[in-house]
C-alpha cells in the first residue's frame, strides 16, 4: 500500500472511490475517505453482486446458491497499485482506484472479470508470450433523453444547429462538439489515458475513440476509466454519451474493435511475422482459432438483447468470421502494415461489452488456435457481409446455447464463470421479454 498511500498523499486526495467491475461493465464499490481507506487497506463487498443484472436483479436461487454461498459472504477487494486514476469531474480531490476480487482464502474469485483476463494473460506468459491489443471505443453523443419511450435525438452543437445525415471522417461535424472533446482530452490526459486520435464515426453524432496499443490489463483497466469519463464530459455540456450497442434505429451501431498482436518475451518479435516478413504459421492459428471459437463465446463480446440488433442486415456490422487483409467487411481484419506490427482486428465486440470479458475472450480464442493448431478458412475477397459459411448466431438465446455447450472455453475460463455468466444474461433477457415495444402498441394495438 506504500506506492499508493503516497500518490494519495501526494495528490491529496481527500477521498477513494473503491472499485470492481461486474459482469455487465459496471462499477461497483464504495466511497471512502481517504484515512478509512488506507487504515482498511481495501473493501468488502458481497460476492453477490456477480451474480447481479444491469437491470439490479439476481439469478434464480438454484442457481445463485450452486455459484455462491447462501449466507451471501463477502469478497475481499485489494486495490491495484497500478489501476489507480484521477477524478477529475469532482469538486473534491478524488481518486478512483480499480480492485482484484479474492475469497476468504485470498485466491481469486473465478467470476470477476479483471481476474478472467488475468487467467488468460497467464497462459501466453507461460508460453513466453506477451499479447499487445489496442480497443477502438465507439460511441454516440445525443440529447438527455429523460422518456425512455422516446427515440433519442442528436445534441445541439457549437452551430445551433443538430446534425444531419451522415459525416464520416468529416473534421467540421466533430469539432461542433469541441467543448466537450477540450474537457474529455484534459480529464483523459489528467488519468494518464493512453488516447490516440478522434474520429467522426458514420452514424449521426457517432464518434470513436482510438487507444494506443498496449498491456491488456491496462487497456481494460483505460476502458473502463474512458466510458466515465465520456459520460461524464458529455454530462457537463447538457448531452449524453452511450455506448448501447445499437441506440438509434436505422443508424449504424456502435463496436468496440479489438486489435491483437503478440510479442516474444525474450526477443520483442512479433511473433506473427516470419523472418522474412511473411505471415507465421502460428498467425494463421490465431486466426483459426478467432474463427473456431468465436461462435461459441459470441455472448462475451455481444451481451444484450440490443447487440443482436448491430448485426441486423445493412447496418455496416460483419455478422461472420471470414478474415481478409484490409477488408472491413470481415468480421476479422488484417489491418496493412509492416511485419513487426501484423495483427488481426476483431471486429466482433460491442462498445456495450466488459471490457475485461471481450479482450480475454479475443486472446483466448486465439491462444486455443495456436496451442492446437486450427487452420484459418481461405481469407476472402470482396465483400464478406452476404457470406453464409462461417455467420454467427442471431439472437442471444442462440448465442448463450452456443455456449454453454463449449467444454473447451469452459476448460480456461472456469465452470462457475460461464455458468454464472449464462444465467446473469438469461435474467436480463427475462426482464426484456416482459417490456411491451412500442412496436408493438403502433401496429398490433388496434389491428389484430
């Protein structure tokens, strides 16, 4: 704790805000003063809420009972000294500073998400391996919307005026928003976020951030820390920032890319690329295995009812793992570049996934090719979006069937976790199907 008793000292902070990522990406803690903190030298919380829904509801008891104990124990939270970050919205000096989840016994709890990737991580270091990824976030920016009956509107911007139409890469449509963006690059720059560029994204007021490659870890750790802050930024300038994966109906949905290439401990090689800058065997395996197993895990990078409507036709979304060099039609991308920095983009994730689930769901898939040596499909040419062979599940339900019937997914990532993770998702599906749509009152009301 000396590491970070002094960046609080030195930053004086007057107060923590302790936290953990649950299953759906959202923070949960507790708020400390500063002395409390450090005298505790970390928080309890109940193991329960990994088990909760985005909506606040709990699994079935059968269920919870067989994941977690009855008497709804804690778990103990340890904070990373490395996972410490600024809050630079609040009115006091606050810190925000990310745990790891242990038991009573101090070993990791299988179903917290920051510890799943620390489980995959562990196995390319066991290999001499070091996976670098690089998340592209985005999102879209739009009115406070306080009905959630209504459809959501573009925010007004610097003009007066709302956005129309489409404004891919277009620099004028991002800088209406240049207020927003000043505030959001000084908080990020302020966290010590490893941002990259902006872009105008093809949807109205859609934008995406880029982050520099990097550790997985602390990638999830700067996505996590980013949606905040996005939200946060956008709250200050009377907007809301969401990164639902489909808001807006008939308006491209919103992805979280994965880049992913990995490096040899010893010799800093990509080890994708022969020495004669070709593409390595075990390149090919990666790719294999993102092809083999994505369908099995589709629910970690797709987990809501609305990421399902991302892969609807026409939406500009690749629903398939076909690969092929810089062809973003694929649901996997071979970006153009020098043979030190080959890698392969997962188009796949949504902005509404855990960031720490996605990311050890991507390299795992890709572990599992390399260690068993699956051969990609032909890459493709030419648009990949009608393709029929290797399309993914449409809907959630189909999607959780896939995976629960994966033994090798669930060999790594641990029974507890993917059954606990099954169950949380069919709760929320369960509380969606009882919402009547507004669809549904304008063309059955009076009709049928």
């Amino acid at each position: 704790m000396n590491k970070i008793e002094n960046w609080l000292k030195e930053h004086k902070i007057t107060e923590v805000e302790c936290m953990v990522s649950d299953l759906t990406g959202i923070a949960r803690g507790k708020i400390a003063p500063t002395m409390k903190f450090i005298s505790e030298k970390g928080m309890r919380l109940p193991e329960s809420i990994l088990l909760q829904s985005v909506t606040g509801d709990y699994v079935e008891d059968d269920i919870y009972y067989d994941l977690l104990d009855p008497a709804d124990i804690d778990m103990i939270c340890k904070p990373d000294e490395n996972a410490i970050y600024l809050v630079p919205w609040a009115i006091e000096p606050t810190a925000q500073i990310i745990h790891d989840c242990y038991d009573k016994n101090g070993l990791p709890i299988d179903m917290a998400p920051r510890n799943l990737l620390k489980k995959v991580l562990k196995l390319y270091a066991d290999k001499g391996w070091q996976p670098l990824v690089a998340p592209e976030m985005e999102f879209y920016l739009t009115r406070r919307n306080e009905d959630p009956d209504l459809p959501l509107q573009p925010p007004i911007g610097r003009s007066g005026r709302q956005e129309t139409g489409r404004q891919s890469f277009s620099i004028d449509a991002a800088n209406e928003f240049d207020p927003l963006f000043e505030d959001m690059y000084d908080w990020c720059e302020a966290q010590g976020l490893d941002l990259d560029t902006l872009i105008h994204e093809e949807g109205t007021a859609q934008m995406e951030i880029n982050f520099r490659h990097g550790d997985p870890l602390m990638l999830a750790d700067q996505v996590l820390v980013f949606k905040r802050t996005m939200r946060e930024a956008a709250l200050k300038h009377d907007m809301t920032a969401t990164f639902m994966a489909k808001p807006i109906t008939n308006e491209p949905g919103s992805a979280m890319h994965l880049h992913q290439s990995i490096i040899d401990r010893k010799t800093g090689k990509n080890i994708f690329s022969n020495a004669d800058g070709s593409m390595s065997t075990l390149f090919l395996n990666h790719i294999g295995g993102l092809q083999r197993y994505i369908p099995e895990v589709l629910p970690l990078f797709a987990p809501n009812v609305n990421s399902f409507r991302r892969f609807l036709p026409d939406t500009s979304a690749p629903v398939n793992v076909e690969w092929g060099e810089e062809n973003r039609t694929a649901g996997l991308r071979v970006p153009d570049s020098d043979p030190q920095n080959r890698r392969v983009e997962n188009r796949l994730p949504g902005a509404d996934a855990n960031p720490y689930i996605a990311i050890a769901a991507s390299l795992l898939c890709g572990y599992l090719g390399m260690t068993t040596g699956i051969e990609p499909s032909p890459p493709v040419k030419g648009r990949a979006y009608e393709r029929r062979n290797l399309r993914l599940p449409l809907t959630l339900e189909s999607a959780l069937e896939c995976m629960e019937q994966c033994k090798e997914i669930e060999a790594v990532l641990g029974r507890k976790f993917c059954r606990g993770y099954v169950a949380v998702k069919r709760a929320e599906h369960e509380n969606y199907k009882r919402v009547i749509s507004s669809w549904e009152r304008e063309f059955l009301l009076l009709t049928v």
